[in-house]
C-alpha cells in the first residue's frame, strides 16, 4: 500500500475529526476506497473509538431510487411521489455517532445520471432528518484518488494521485493562521462585492461569522482537503458569471450566470447543463438563495478536476452556493438560509477581478493585498 494512505488517514483521524477513545464513528465508503477505509479502521481502532462501516455505493444507491420508484409510482414527471420520511433505524445511526467520516471515489462519477429529477428531488427531501442527524456530528468527507476520479479529472491515476495527496498532506497549522487574516476581515465586514467578467455581486455579511476552514472539526471545518474560509451571505444584489465548468449530479454545467435581487434569484441561464441547474433551484424556496460565499486558499490544488471537493477550495477563485447555510456562520441561536441542497458554482479570479469588504480591496487578481504579486 502507498504510504501515503496511511498519512492520509492519520491527518482524516486526528488533525480533521480529532477523534478520542470511546467515540462511536461511522465510516461511509464509497467502493474505490478500500485501501482508505481499511486504513481509517486501523487508525480508528489503534485510538480506542467505535467503528461502523457502511457502503456509499452510488450505483446501490441508483438501483434503490429506481426501485422505489416503481414501487411508490413516483414516474419522474409529478412532484416526486413519497419516500420513506428519515426512517428510524438509520436516524438512530446518526443520532448516536460521534463522528462520520464519508470516504469518496466511486467506480462511475455519473452513477445517478439516469434517475429522474422528481425522484432525487424526492429522495433528498425525505431524508432531511437524516442529514441533519448527521451533520450535528464532527463529520468529515474526503476522497480517495481512484482511476474514475483522474478520468473524470483529465488526468492519468499517477497525477492525479499525486495531485490528491499534493492537496491533503498540507501544513494545515500554517495555512490556518493565514486563513485567519481573511476570516478577521469578513468577521468586521459588512458588505461584501465580488467584481470580475460579467459579474458584479454585492452580498451583506454584517453580524456573520466566517469560518477558517482548515480541514478540521476544531475550525468548523469538514472537508479534507479544505483550504477556503467561508461564511453566510445574505441580501444579494446583482449578477455573477461562474466560468468554471463542473458536474452536478452527473451533468455537466458550464457559464452558469445567476441574477439576484432582494436575496433571491430572478433570472438563471448556463451555456450547457441548464436543465440540472432548474432542477437545484426548483428543490425548495430556499434553492433560490444564497447559502454560502466562499473563498479558495490551498495553493496545492493547482488545478480543475471537476470535482467540488477539490475544485472550490482552488487558490485565487471564489464560489458561490445555492441553498442551504452554515449555522457555524450564523450568530448564536439564528439559522440561515434553509434548504434540501447545498451547491457550488466557482468563478475564476485570476483575470480582471476584485474582491471588495466594505470598499477595501482585499483580493485583486486572485492575490491578497499581503501577497508579493497584488496590484495597489
């Protein structure tokens, strides 16, 4: 086995979940992380906590949504019909975990491309108690380098191995103190405007509270790789162009622009995947509003790989998303935008850009007024 994997999984367990004897842990593996997940139980088991492992298989997944659906009469074109409402035995899973570490990299990347949007609009709405059980743990996702990720990258295995570890194996202790100077800013903030091609985007930020996301739980941080601070915009005005491609639930979508005014969006088009970009947005009301502003720092990830775990954390872009927010960003006690989805859309900053806090440019070009390479 690589080395690397067991780096992997020691940075996952004590630096991200921060795991302690006696825990209890779920582990969900998708079904090209076998080395991963046989090293993350090692790690487990080696710290005294309790492992449960499940299968995060995306075709299983495909094959139990296509066979509810004939069974419930859900035919992809009504409001989705009924699936079971966060059934016990699997609410009860995550109610009494500690900690879920959900290990990514599928066989096929665009598993559920074939199921109706009614029945994964469905789908997602049911298990809104799951999700919630879930994410009130010190959860974790990060993602195994497989052979369909690189191809989904572009990439052959060994790059984009290369690429993965490049991107998690990080001196996250540095990379947070100078997140820290980026979150300082927002906290005081109240007004944030993003302005670059065919975009210019003002959002509030007053009274929020932004998060250094430095791949751990001790940050409100729950992704590894991570690399980004973020918070919870609100009240946004304006347009912005996200001339990044990327896939959403299998489908490709590319120049997606979005028109806002009064907080909620009013007009969208996208060059390609316009039908999966109406199918988020006409998840619930909240899908039409703004969850999350974030800013990408991990100058390890020095490319696209049309995966959002890697791709929205890229230095010198920022992205954006539709739907549900963070109520790490949000003052005690109040809760921000509610809904099913949470999805990001990232735009370049590396050409003629500006990144604006209250009228002081904090970013110009991708680079930070710290930074050697920014323009006064």
């Amino acid at each position: 086995m690589d080395g690397r994997v067991s780096e992997h999984a020691a940075v996952l367990v004590d630096w991200s979940a921060r795991i302690e004897a006696g825990e209890n842990v779920v582990c969900v593996a998708s079904e090209g992380t076998h080395d991963l997940a046989c090293a993350v139980a090692r790690a487990v088991g080696e710290r005294g906590a309790n492992l449960v492992t499940l299968s995060g298989s995306a075709e299983i997944e495909r094959a139990y949504l296509l066979g509810y659906s004939e069974y419930a009469g859900i035919d992809g074109e009504d409001d989705g019909g009924d699936f079971p409402e966060s059934p016990a035995h699997e609410l009860a899973l995550y109610e009494n975990a500690d900690t879920v570490l959900l290990l990514g990299g599928g066989r096929n990347t665009a598993a559920l491309a074939d199921v109706p949007s009614a029945t994964r609009q469905a789908a997602s709405r049911a298990r809104t108690g799951v999700r919630e059980a879930r994410m009130a743990t010190d959860w974790v996702s990060t993602v195994h380098p497989t052979r369909a990720l690189a191809q989904q990258a572009g990439a052959s295995y060994e790059a984009y191995e290369n690429f993965v570890y490049d991107a998690v194996l990080r001196d996250w202790e540095k990379l947070a103190e100078e997140m820290a100077r980026v979150k300082e800013i927002l906290d005081r903030g109240s007004e944030v405007r993003i302005e670059a091609e065919e975009t210019d985007l003002t959002m509030a930020i007053e009274s929020r509270q932004a998060v250094n996301s430095a791949a751990s739980v001790a940050y409100d941080s729950h992704n590894l790789p991570s690399g980004e601070v973020f918070t919870a915009p609100a009240d946004t005005e304006g347009e912005v162009l996200f001339d990044l491609p990327m896939t959403i639930r299998g489908q490709r979508v590319e120049n997606a622009r979005l028109v806002f005014e009064d907080g909620e969006m009013i007009d969208w088009d996208a060059a390609a995947g316009e039908e999966v970009l109406r199918e988020v947005i006409e998840t619930d009301a909240g899908a039409r509003r703004l969850g999350e502003l974030g800013i990408g720092m991990n100058r390890g990830i020095t490319r696209l790989t049309d995966n959002i775990l890697f791709d929205e954390k890229m230095a010198r872009t920022i992205h954006l998303a539709l739907g549900r927010a963070y109520n790490a960003c949000l003052p005690d006690g109040k809760t921000g935008n509610d809904s099913a989805v949470h999805v990001d859309l990232i735009t370049d900053m590396r050409g003629s850009s500006q990144l604006s806090v209250d009228g002081e440019v904090l970013q110009r070009n991708g680079y930070f007024e710290w930074e050697d390479e920014f323009e006064g």
